[in-house]
C-alpha cells in the first residue's frame, strides 16, 4: 500500500478509530514487552495468559516445529522450555525487542506486527538437550505475531520465531554460525514434540543471501484480506 493511500486511510478514520488503534498499537507493544521479561525469568506458565488460549487455531513457530492449539501452546512452554532448562539456575534467555512495525485492522479486532530482536541464549546446547551444562550463544532472531481482540484483550495468536544468527559468543558468526537445522537436533520426548515442522528455516551462513522474512505487515481492513499469516 502506498503512504498516499495509507494517509487517505487514516484520514477516513473517525477521531474513536484513531484513538483505539493508538490504544491497540500500545497494548500490543506492552503485551510483546511482558512476553519477553517473561521469557527471560525462565516463567513460562505465566506466557500462557498473554496467549489467546480461548482461540482454537492459536499457535506457536519456533525454530523446530510449529505448536498447534491451547494444548500445543502449554507442551511449549511450561511443556518444552522447562523441560530443556530443567534446573533454571544458569540459564538465561535474553530476546530484546526492536524496530517494531505493528498494523492494526481497521475493524480493531486484529493486528499484525514484526520486530527484530538482538539477544544470548545461555542454556542447553540446542544439539545436546540432555546435558544441562549451559552453554553460551549470541542469539538473532525476529518475532512475526498476529493479535487478536479476546474477552476484551490484545492476545498473542500467532507466534513465529524467524531465525537470524546464532554463534558462540567467543566466536564471529561469519566464522562460526549455527545453522540450528531442526534436523540436527535430538528427538524430544512426545510430550514437548511440536505438531508439526517448522515453515521456514533461515539462520546466517557466508554462502547465503539475507532474506526479506518475514516482510512488515502492510495496512489491512481485516484478517480476511490476510493471505499469509505468521
């Protein structure tokens, strides 16, 4: 869409819409915000409520398969992160949140939204699940949400982890990335497994081209006109 027919979208709005898209937009910044201060205090039942957990088709992408459902959302987090942390002490997950771009449907009942996000991962070894010895990793990645309006609240509905860089931390990614393959990584038990594959694999490497993924969400009406949901 272009930023003429962005304005004269804006414009057609009533002073309420505005307003309540400004609301939104701060809601949803505030929501991502507490997904990451929890996600990095190891408190992964408590991700559970900013998940739409009322929502049938809610779910999670991370880097080895997609979680389906309010089932699949609890076997990720309380389920799989606590699993792979097991005693939390030495572990620290750190995901800042950074160039946002959120669009909020001119029906205010869903948004889109996508950030990069620079951070360490010192934990498991994502080879090795089984040795609790913590490992340190600079750790890219970009979060691609989509949000929805329930009971009256901005919840996450769509989660996807796209994958940046991931190298040791004495170590230049150019020289040493991690391709964190999925195929790579050790059988997990059935109770942590995802539903199913991961859509999309990306990390660093010298022989590949940076890809524009996921792209900024582009102003919508509503998720009706959404043809590739994060």
């Amino acid at each position: 869409m272009s930023t003429e027919i962005s304005s004269n979208r804006t414009k057609s709005m009533t002073a309420e819409q505005r307003l309540a898209r400004m609301e939104a937009v701060h809601d949803i910044q505030n929501l991502m915000g507490r997904y990451s201060f929890l996600h990095s205090a190891n408190m992964h039942q408590e991700c559970l409520d900013l998940f739409a957990m009322d929502t049938p088709d809610v779910r999670a992408e991370m880097m080895w398969g997609v979680y389906e459902g309010p089932e699949g959302i609890k076997r990720c987090y309380p389920g799989f992160h606590v699993w792979a942390d097991g005693d939390p002490t030495g572990k620290m997950h750190m995901h800042a949140l950074t160039t946002s771009v959120v669009e909020v449907a001119d029906d205010l009942k869903t948004a889109r939204a996508v950030w990069v996000s620079p951070g360490h991962e010192t934990g498991p070894s994502f080879h090795k699940l089984d040795d609790p010895t913590p490992v340190a990793n600079w750790a890219w990645c970009k979060y691609a949400c989509d949000f929805l309006l329930e009971n009256g609240e901005w919840k996450i509905w769509h989660l996807h982890v796209y994958g940046i860089f991931m190298s040791s931390f004495e170590k230049s990614w150019a020289e040493e990335p991690d391709d964190m393959n999925p195929d790579d990584m050790p059988p997990l038990p059935e109770e942590y497994a995802p539903d199913r594959p991961p859509t999309t694999h990306w990390n660093y490497r010298p022989d590949r081209v940076y890809l524009n993924e996921p792209a900024a969400p582009a102003p919508y009406a509503d998720f009706s006109q959404v043809t590739d949901a994060y």
